[in-house]
C-alpha cells in the first residue's frame, strides 16, 4: 500500500516537473528566437548570444535538478522518520497489548520491507524521467531555436 502511494506520489513529482520545466524552456526558446528575429545581426554574435544562452539555461538546469534532488531525498527521508517514529511509538505504548502490537508491527514492517525495492525503484524511475524530460524539453528548445532563428 505504502509503495503504491509513494510511486503515485513520484509519478506526480515527475509529471509536475516535467510541465514546469516545458514551460521554461519553450518560453525561453520562444522569446529567444522573437528577439534574435527582431534584432538580426551578424552570424558572430548570434551565435555568441545562443552560447551563452545556452551555459545560462545548463546553469540554471543543474541548479534545478540539484534543488529537486535535494527536496525529494528529504520528503522521503521524512516519510521513513515518520513511519518509524509511529511504530517506534505504537511499539511503547502499547505495553498491555504487547504480544499483539510486536506481532502487527513485525507483520507491518514485514510488509513493507518487501515494498522497499518496489520503492526504490519507483524512486529511480521518477529521477530518470525527471532527468530525461528536462534534458529533452532543453534539447527540444535549443532544437527550435536553431530552426527559427
């Protein structure tokens, strides 16, 4: 249950990234190639003004991909504190029904032991995605400014 909701949670996380970084890099490349039409200059600094956009944009993307790596590692980080901290607390104080509660939380952590690859992996599906969309919204970008500039 918990992987399931943890792989919703990437698939939405990966999605939303995947929107916002789209709409960044096709407003950049718009607004680049309506500039680069409205003022034509030389081949030299067309090209020294697409260089330079380009480091700014790679700049900007691995400051975004750091911040999103950075904000995911701790909601899950999160996620497992709290998790273990319910049933560290389920486990204390419960101690009347302590044969019971040992055998319902091992049962639980069994359970989800046996979901930590399944989220694992769903983890590392959602950085890829999220690496891949960015890396080809940039490309896509960069793509139609070179075609319309």
């Amino acid at each position: 249950m918990v992987a399931v909701l943890l792989k919703l949670v990437f698939y939405t996380i990966s999605t939303i990234t995947n929107l916002i970084s789209r709409l960044i890099f096709s407003t950049t490349a718009y607004f680049l190639v309506v500039l680069i039409q409205a003022f034509k200059v030389p081949g030299e600094a067309t090209k020294g003004i697409i260089e330079q956009a380009a480091e700014a944009i790679k700049s900007v993307l691995e400051y975004v991909l750091v911040l999103i790596v950075d904000v995911i590692g701790t909601i899950i980080s999160t996620i497992f504190d709290t998790i273990k901290g319910a049933a560290i607390e389920s486990i204390v104080a419960g101690s009347s029904a302590m044969a019971d509660l040992v055998e319902q939380t091992k049962t639980s952590l069994e359970g989800l032991l046996n979901d930590v690859p399944e989220i694992v992996e769903g983890f590392s599906e959602m950085v890829t995605k999220m690496i891949s969309d960015l890396w080809n919204n940039c490309m896509e970008a960069l793509g139609y400014v070179q075609e319309n500039a």
